[in-house]
C-alpha cells in the first residue's frame, strides 16, 4: 500500500523529468568539450604515433644511414630500403619507401632508429586519391619532415625526460 | 694421445691429453665466448675472452690455451668465469666505436653476438676513445681498423696459411695497431679469408660495401667452378642477385678457405656486359629476337650442312650437364669433332696424366715436384695443401720456365724452356732409373746428366711420400704428351704419386663425357678444316683460343654458320657468330663439378638466370629436340647428372714415343693471371683492381731478349716485356691479363 503512494507520488511529481533537466540545466552552464575538428583539434600525447617522416640534420643532412634496422623490426614489412655508398663514402638510402596500408602504427620503427631519423609526427588526418598514393617514398618521407621539423622537435623534448 | 676424462659445468667429457679445453667444449656443444682463438690458426690466447674458472686455479684460465688434464673440473659460467668474462668484454668495447647500424658486420658480428650475451649494459668509460687512420689494403677488403679489437687472427692468417706475411702489429698498449707493412696492398691470392676470420668489422669485402644487410641475404650452397678444386661455398642473395660468396666448411675439399677467385668472381655477374637476350645476325645486322626465333634459325644453320662438317667447342668451366649434353647432340648429329682443349698447343699430344693423391692425402707428402706450374696463382687451394706439408719439413722441387714467387721455400729449382723440358725430365727419369739399377729405355741412353737433375732425382727417391705435379703450362708445349709419359715415369720409378693439373676448371667432366674426338678432328684440327656449322658453349676465342688470331678468321669465313651459346657479350663472338644465344652463367644454373679427386660436387642454382638467359643443359635439350634426335627426354638436370655420371670413359692407353720434337728455337709460355682464367672472372671489377690481377708482362732474358730484338718496355704479342734473369734461356714467358695476340 505505502509502495503504491510513493510510487502516484514520483509519477504526477514529475521527478524523473526534474532529475534529467537538473544535468540539462547544469551542462547550459559548463565549458563545451565539443571541439570543431578540423578548425579546432584536441591535444595529443607526445608519444602520439602518425604519419612517418624523415628528419634532417640542423645543417641539412639526412639523418637516415640505411642502417635498415626498421626495415627488420617491421612487423607488417611496410618498409623497403635499398642503400649505396654514397660519394662521401657514407652509406645512405637510395629508396626508402613506406607502405601506409601496411603499416599498423605501431612504432617500432622509431624505437630501433639509432639516428632519430625516422619517427611518426602527429598528423592523422590524411588521406589518398590513389592506390599507389599509400606509399611515400623518401622525398615524400623528408618533406613531411622538413615541414613538421619544429613540432617532431617540440615532441621530442617533451617525451625526452621519460626515456 | 691419452684419452682423458674432464668436467665441464658439471658434464663428464673425453679429450685427448694435451688438447685444449676450448676444443673439447666446441666438440661437445658447450659455447664458451672467444675471439682470438680460430680451430685453423695458431693460439695467440690474447684477447682473454675464453677465461674459465679451473678448480684449484687461483685465477681463471684461457681455455684456448689450456691443456686437458685427467680429472680437471672447469666452470665456464660460474661467478668466476661470468665475472672475468664481462671485465673483458668492457675493456674490449672501450675503444670500439658504436656503429654497428653502419657496420657492415652489424647482425653477423661475433663482438656483437658476445656482448649481447656476456656484455653489461652500460660503461663506466667517459675519456675519448681511440682512432685509427685507414691504409688501403687493395680492392678486395675494406678497412675500418678503429673497430679492431687486436685479436690478431688476419695477422697470423697471412703468416700461416697465406704464407705471405703482409699485416702485423705495431706499437704497445693503446697504440697498438693492426696494419699492412707495404703501402700497395695485400697481394696474396687467399686474401678474402681475412674477412672471414675477422671477428669484427675491421676488414670487410670491399666489393659488398653497404649493398645489403647480412640478415636481408638467404643462403644457398653452392661449389665453384674456377679450379680443380670445386670449393664449397655459399652463395648469399638478396632479391634474385648474388651479393656475397662466402666459404662453406668441407674438410676434405677447402677445409675452411676459399681463394679470391672463387669469392669475388661473382661480381661479374652483374656486368653490364651479360649477353642477355637471344640475337640473330640478318644480312650483317644483330637484330634481338625470342628464343623461337633465334632456335629455329640455329636448327636450320645447323641442317643445312652435312654432320662432318659440324664442330662444337665448349668451354672447361661449362658444367657436366652442359658437357654431357652437347657431346651427346654432336655425337648423335653423327659427328665426332668436339673439344674442350682450345688453349692446348698441341691437342693431339695432349698430356694425359692420371691424378693419384688425394687433396688431404698432399699435406702428409714429403717432397713435392713441381713441374710447369705456378700452382700457387692456378690453384690456390692445392698450392696451400702442399705448403701445409712443407709446414711439416716437405721439400719441394721445380722445373719451371720461370722462378715464380711461391709461398714456401723452394728447396731445388731447374729452369727449364718448354723444348728443354722433355731433355730436363728424362736427365731425372735416367738418375733414377740407375739408382734403382733398372734398365734403361733406349730413349734415355744418350741422355746427359747434370747435377740439378741428380738433385731432384735423389730427393724424389728419397722420399716416402712424394708427389710429381704437372700444371698449366705444360699446355703451351707441343710435346705435352711426352712430359706426361715422363712424368708418369718419374713417379713410378721413385714411388711417388702424380697430379695432373695441367687442365683447371671443370676439365675432369670434360673427360668423363669423353668431350674430345673419338676419330674425329680436335681442337686445333676443326680451325683448319674449314667446317660449316659450329656450336661454341661459352667459348670467347680472343681469349681462350691457342691460335685466336686463326681460330677468329676461321670462324669469319662467310660459309661458317656458328651458334654461339654465350654467358657474355665479346666483340669477337659477336663479329663472326650467326646466332647468339644467352647462357646463364656462375651460379645462376644447377650443374656438377667433378674436383680433382674425381668427387661429383652437384650444387642448384642459386638465382635465377640474368635477363632472357637460361640455363645450358635447357638451351642444348631443346635444341637436340629441334633437331629431332633421340634420348633427351630430361626434364630435371640431375637427370642428366646421373646418365653422364653412368658413364665409363674409355682410357685407351695411347703409345708415347719420348724424342724431343722440332719446336721453335724460342718457345712462348703464355698464362694468363687468375683473374683472367675465365670469363667470369674477367668481368669481375674488383679482381681485375688487384696487383694479382693488374699483372701484364712478357719476361725475357737477356740473352734471348737480344736475339728476338727486344729491349725493355717494348711489347711482345701485345705485352710490356721485361727483362731479367728469372726465365729460362730460349722462352719468353707472358703472364698477361690481356686477350693473345700474334
């Protein structure tokens, strides 16, 4: 019987509806965490694994010595290196290329690089018109990382305390 | 040699008293870390990676260096032994560099493997570490003497097996450095092994520099084909191409070694210079064609003349298969004028010499003859077996055109000019035979005797063990039968064992098939018979022809039509052949290769043929097919390999009459350097770079110098001729790597 009263009561006192518009009313009040991709983004870890690119020297070097040691820990064999002795008598890349279809983020290339040269920036959002558009090749890789040199930098730095 | 018991970590293990504990423990799989120590080369116990623990040692001991005794209890991974193992590996990585990722050894180090495994993790060295300048050693081995660790295995290499001592070390303490002596260059023929024994990327191949990493190569076994030999090794391939030979372990054939020619030759496989497609020759045009093509117009070249009129000539390096195959076809044709002795002066006479010794059986002789031969450049892996013998107090004894550079002492030595050798060896077959108070032939009656030959006639008797050896040279000598027979005397008379290698390469399959004219013409004959239709396998005559000049105006002749199965381009073949069809070369088609023991060595391809070329034995089925003649129904060559192996040759003894011939007042001798034995080889970048290699020039003395009108820096048949008085009076002896000229 008291059940019964208390539950005519809740009904025709419209509880329910207060309980749900007290959280409207309150979230009427607070910051927006909606952001307005691609106008706004939100923030990334340091440690955030995207697009490859190749990075450069402060001078212009490449960094990239065809070591080939990311082509081996590869586990999905995206990557293709083929190396020559260059005139300097240094031994660098003459093709590297990335398959980004095969690739699955996982970052063990930028683990085994001994010269920092490639890492994966924070760029996600891309996209191909082609088939043959999922693979960047070395002049692809360099300019992504001539573009993004400050923010692969910044990245680094921040990451670095932790290593 | 007691057998003795020890332990190892706890294992009860048999030994030999007076072995050393690493031997045992690598007999029984127990891995103790090492880097001086090599099974080959001499204990230097210097780098002090093997220490372990021995009970009742106060200190731990080098196990390279210690003796087995009875009843010994050795840790190798106690806290002793671990504790001495990583002191060593720290003062080992002090000084060497940390780059690995650009190292050509990198992933098949053995300063790696140990580091990871017996190696700390971090050191506690802060000063600058040390820097060594490069010198060159030549074109075959890169240097990088900062990443030596002083574990002195090239150096004792080159002083024990070499025989050529060019690297030592100089300076103490930090300023200890591993380094050639001469500014030129490493100059032995076994040189490549240097990369081999080096723990560490200190010497690497030069020709290999940073193409591939070791890890991205597959392996395949392989034999080369360049000697009498047929070293093991592997080949290592990386995406279809042959980028590295390395040697394979087979005792009884190259123990561990292999000779530069058979390492870097595959260099050539690669030159742009690889006949690649299958040509035809249209009204004095090359046009590239398919192989329908190019077949059909071989068959009908080949139809339209008679059987007598065809000849097929093959290379000494071609394969059993190939050899089997195209003796097979020309016999079935119904001709019988095929031959593989195109650089014998005198086919007919060829020296027919049976080998007697076997490779192991060279390091336990006692006296060794050496007869025409530069054995240390023609076969280096012979050469190194007999100078293990007289590592073990063997003499040896030449007869020589010219005092050649061996790398062993050479007790005894007669220069004799080819048409002098005949009357040189009979002077010791007639010692001989009055030592031993045999009757005399009638050819050695007027023989005179001098004390040379009393020399060498006395050490051979004296001998237990002793082995006469004929080589290549013997080839440029018209009366090379009759050397042969004296040769064969010679050893029968003093008891000693013969090996005959007067003929390189694959020569021994070549006999096994009977690749020569059972009544039909030779060599030498078919050039001037003025034949019609030819198939030359592999053959280049500017360079392997005895007579190029003759051999290349026959072949020219308008009514000559001449298939040409080629592995390589050659502005000869190309100015009188008809039809060119391209061969797969080295390593690229499965074969066999019968060695000087007369051991069958098959090996497979190890990738597949450059371009449009393919293999012999498929070129030559298909075209014994095309030409509608029976019994080649193979579908795999071991199919082949096992019907030529099936077969018997027939020695017939041949008759030899011992009278020295007419032959020219002044005989030449012409060898080529090693790295222009074969085609190959030729075309090997790297091996032509080398002193070995670079070698051209036509000695003369003095004497003979003035009655040819020769001075010096002049050229004889094309080569810079130099005069001294190494040669034998009447000879000119040319070692060139330049094609003959007359």
């Amino acid at each position: 019987m008291i059940k019964k009263v208390k539950k005519l009561v809740k009904d025709f006192g419209l509880s329910e509806i207060r309980a749900g518009m007290k959280i409207t009313a309150k979230q009427l009040v607070t910051d927006k965490i909606t952001v307005q991709f691609p106008e706004e983004r939100t923030p990334i870890s340091p440690r955030f694994r995207g697009l490859h690119a190749l990075r450069r020297y402060p001078n212009g070097e490449e960094r990239c010595i065809a070591c080939k040691l990311c082509e081996a820990v590869c586990p999905a064999n995206a990557i293709t290196i083929e190396s020559e002795m260059r005139d300097d008598g240094t031994r660098r890349t003459t093709q590297y290329d990335i398959d980004l279809f095969k690739c699955i983020f996982c970052g063990f290339c930028e683990e085994a690089c001994p010269v920092d040269a490639i890492v994966e920036t924070h760029i996600f959002d891309y996209a191909f018109e082609s088939r043959e558009g999922s693979i960047i090749d070395k002049e692809g890789l360099l300019a992504i990382g001539d573009e993004n040199e400050k923010a692969i930098g910044q990245a680094r730095a921040e990451d670095s305390k932790y290593r | 040699m007691v057998d003795i018991e020890i332990e190892i970590d706890g294992n009860v293990v048999h030994g030999h008293s007076g072995e050393s504990i690493i031997s045992i423990a690598d007999r029984e799989g127990i891995d103790i870390p090492r880097f001086c120590y090599h099974k080959k080369l001499s204990v230097a116990a210097n780098c002090r990676m093997c220490l372990v623990d021995v009970e009742g040692n106060p200190k731990p001991q080098p196990a390279c260096s210690t003796p087995a005794s009875a009843g010994m209890r050795v840790h190798t991974n106690n806290e002793k032994a671990k504790a001495s193992q990583k002191a060593v590996m720290e003062f080992l990585l002090i000084n060497h560099p940390l780059d690995c990722p650009i190292c050509d050894q990198g992933g098949e180090c053995e300063l790696q493997d140990v580091a990871m495994e017996y190696g700390s993790d971090v050191s506690k060295f802060n000063e600058g570490k040390r820097i060594v300048a490069d010198k060159g050693i030549g074109a075959l081995i890169q240097t990088d003497m900062t990443r030596c660790i002083h574990c002195t295995r090239c150096v004792r290499f080159g002083a024990e097996v070499a025989g050529i001592v060019e690297m030592g070390a100089t300076g103490r303490g930090e300023e200890l450095k591993i380094e050639p002596f001469l500014s030129e260059g490493i100059q032995s023929e076994l040189s490549g092994n240097m990369i081999d024994v080096c723990p560490v990327g200190a010497l690497t191949s030069k020709p290999f520099r940073y193409e591939v990493r070791s890890w991205q190569m597959s392996s395949v076994q392989s034999v080369a084909r360049h000697d009498l030999v047929g070293s093991n090794v592997f080949t290592q391939t990386h995406k279809g191409k042959v980028k590295r030979v390395v040697a394979r372990d087979n005792e009884s054939v190259n123990e561990t070694w292999i000779s530069d020619r058979d390492r870097f030759s595959y260099e050539g496989l690669a030159n742009e210079n690889r006949a690649l497609t299958p040509k035809i020759k249209v009204k004095g045009e090359w046009q590239e064609v398919s192989w329908e093509t190019a077949l059909e117009a071989a068959i009908s070249g080949i139809k339209k003349n008679s059987a007598e009129a065809f000849g097929a000539l093959a290379s000494k390096n071609a394969t059993l298969e190939e050899l089997y195959l195209l003796q097979k076809l020309t016999r079935e044709l119904g001709s019988e004028n095929l031959d593989t002795r195109l650089d014998v002066a005198n086919p007919s006479s060829a020296s027919a010499l049976e080998t007697t010794i076997s490779l192991t059986g060279l390091e336990a002789v006692d006296h060794a003859l050496i007869i025409n031969s530069y054995l240390r450049l023609e076969q280096p892996m012979i050469n190194h077996r007999i100078r293990k013998a007289t590592l073990q107090g063997a003499k040896v004894s030449t007869v020589n055109a010219k005092a050649f550079d061996f790398n062993y002492r050479v007790a005894s030595s007669v220069l004799s000019a080819p048409q002098n050798t005949v009357v040189t060896l009979s002077g010791v077959l007639k010692v001989l035979l009055e030592s031993n108070s045999q009757a005399l032939p009638d050819y050695l009656k007027g023989t005179k005797v001098n004390q040379a030959q009393i020399d060498i006639a006395n050490a051979l008797s004296a001998a237990e063990n002793g082995v006469v050896v004929l080589g290549e040279q013997v080839s440029s000598n018209p009366c090379a039968d009759q050397v042969a027979k004296l040769v064969e005397q010679i050893a029968k008379a003093s008891n000693a064992k013969t090996l005959n290698a007067s003929a390189t390469g694959n020569t021994l399959s070549a006999e096994k098939v009977s690749f020569k004219p059972n009544g039909g013409l030779n060599a030498k004959q078919m050039f001037d018979a003025d034949l019609n239709a030819f198939v030359l396998l592999d053959v280049y005559p500017a360079f392997d022809c005895v007579d190029s000049a003759a051999a290349i105006e026959n072949l020219s002749r308008d009514d000559a039509f001449v298939v040409a199965l080629n592995s390589f381009e050659d502005a000869s073949v190309l100015s009188f052949a008809d039809v060119i069809l391209p061969l797969a070369s080295f390593y690229e088609t499965s074969g066999t290769h019968i060695n000087i023991e007369n051991v069958a060595q098959s090996y497979s391809a190890s990738v597949k043929a450059a371009g449009d070329s393919k293999p012999g034995w498929k070129v030559l089925k298909v075209l014994a097919d095309l030409l509608e003649l029976p019994g080649f129904d193979y579908t795999d060559s071991s199919q082949v390999a096992d019907d030529a192996l099936s077969l018997s040759p027939s020695l017939a003894a041949t008759e030899v009459d011992i009278i020295a011939m007419e032959v020219p007042n002044i005989a030449t001798v012409w060898q080529y350097t090693p790295y222009a034995s074969d085609v190959l080889t030729r075309h090997s970048q790297s091996l032509q770079q080398t002193q070995i290699g670079q070698v051209s020039e036509a000695t003369v003395s003095e004497a003979t110098a003035k009655i040819l009108e020769l001075s010096q820096g002049d050229c004889y048949k094309g080569v810079p001729v130099n005069i001294n008085e190494t040669v034998a009076e009447g000879c000119v002896f040319v070692h060139t790597n330049q094609a003959r000229q007359r």
